[in-house]
C-alpha cells in the first residue's frame, strides 16, 4: 500500500484503544480518529531538514511575493523578505481549514502538506488518485497540480493533468531510483524478480514465474 499500512490494520487499531478510536458518520463511513495528539511527533520532515541545513530547507521552495524595488531594504531586512519567498512557515500538521483559501499562506499550508505527505509514503511518490482521496482532510483545491508545477525544486510530475503522479525530487538520484529504501520497498523488488502482481475485479493475483519455468501459475493472495 501507498503507506506500508498491512491490509489488516483495523485489526491492529483495535489493539491500541488509547491512541485510536473507529467513529461512524450519520451517512455510515467508517472514520479513524485520533485519540491522543503527541505535539512531539507533530514535526514535519522540512521541519526536521530546516534543524540540521537551513539553507537546504529555504531553498527547497519558492514562492512569488510582488514587492517594489525601491524599498531601499537593509541586507536583514531583505534576507527576511527572501524568507517569504522561499520557507513554508506553516505546519502541515495544523489546521489548514482555518486559513483563507486563496492566500499566501494557504498556498504554503498546501504545499507543505503535500511534501510531508509524500515523505510518508513509502516510495515518496503518489498519484492523483491517491492524493484526492484526502482532500477533504488535507484542504487541497482543484488547482493542486498547477500549484506543484510551480515548485520544481521539489516537486518532479509526470504524466498527464488529469492522471499525473508527484514525486519527492530529493528522494531520487539522477539516475531515477530511490535513493533510501524502506525494507518494505526492498521486500517488494525482491517480489517483483520472481512474480508478477496482477490486480482483476478487486483481487490482488500473483503470477510467478521462474528464469527456468515456461509456464506461470497464478493465484489470489
């Protein structure tokens, strides 16, 4: 899965009460809720990053504020000037729907959110269609891919607008592979030498084959 999350994790949450709790809706979605905030582990990796290389994290992004030339600033003053225009400031892990949608700061809670999104992921990448299904949760707007063309320093995309994938461009060498592994990811390229993982109506099906085998033989997993 996009998260590394096994397929039977409402099992698992059932075992820990005293950090999640499973609330029904009135139109009957099932809905994960967190039972205890830990503001410790609320630090998003850009955080993290802007801890141990600040001039890494500032350059990580960069967003256009109109400002005069003739403002005739001192060189602190422009050096916080530049700050607006590159650092997100805004936490992904606060209240994002108590912003002004179409603000500045807005657009730096959005971006934010989606750069520690994808750093959660376990190959920090994820498609539109991964990405949508929380945007209610993560505030997003429709113009989420016209807002991550514009931060190219962190952001590669591929495909198309309407069926595009993100990646973390940080994550990935020159050559396009992933640069630190999660064992997970390991495991699954492992998988991957000797089957195929098909997925038909709803099930995930294995096809194995062998460099000695000319026949496959095949099963739901």
């Amino acid at each position: 899965s996009l998260f590394g999350i096994p397929e039977n994790f409402r099992d698992w949450v059932r075992k820990y009460p005293e950090y999640f709790n499973t609330v029904v809706e009135e139109d009957g979605k099932r809905v994960l809720e967190l039972v205890k905030w830990d503001p410790k582990l609320a630090v998003s990796a850009l955080e993290s990053e802007f801890m141990v290389d600040e001039d890494k994290a500032k350059k990580a992004f960069q967003f256009k504020v109109k400002h005069g030339k003739m403002l005739d600033l001192g060189e602190q003053d422009e050096k916080k000037l530049n700050l607006l225009n590159t650092l997100p400031l805004v936490s992904p892990y606060s209240d994002g729907s108590r912003l002004d949608l179409w603000t500045l700061e807005a657009e730096k809670y959005r971006v934010g959110v989606i750069h520690e999104f994808l750093n959660l992921t376990l190959e920090k990448r994820a498609s539109i269609h991964h990405i949508v299904e929380f945007k209610e949760e993560l505030s997003l707007t429709k113009h989420t891919y016209a807002m991550l063309l514009k931060q190219p320093r962190s952001f590669y995309l591929a495909g198309t607008e309407m069926n595009w994938v993100v990646f973390l461009k940080d994550a990935y060498g020159e050559d396009g592979v992933l640069i630190d592994k999660d064992p997970q990811v390991l495991f699954n390229e492992r998988q991957a030498k000797t089957g195929t993982r098909l997925t038909y109506d709803g099930l995930l099906c294995t096809r194995w084959e062998t460099p000695n085998s000319k026949d496959a033989s095949s099963g739901s997993v």
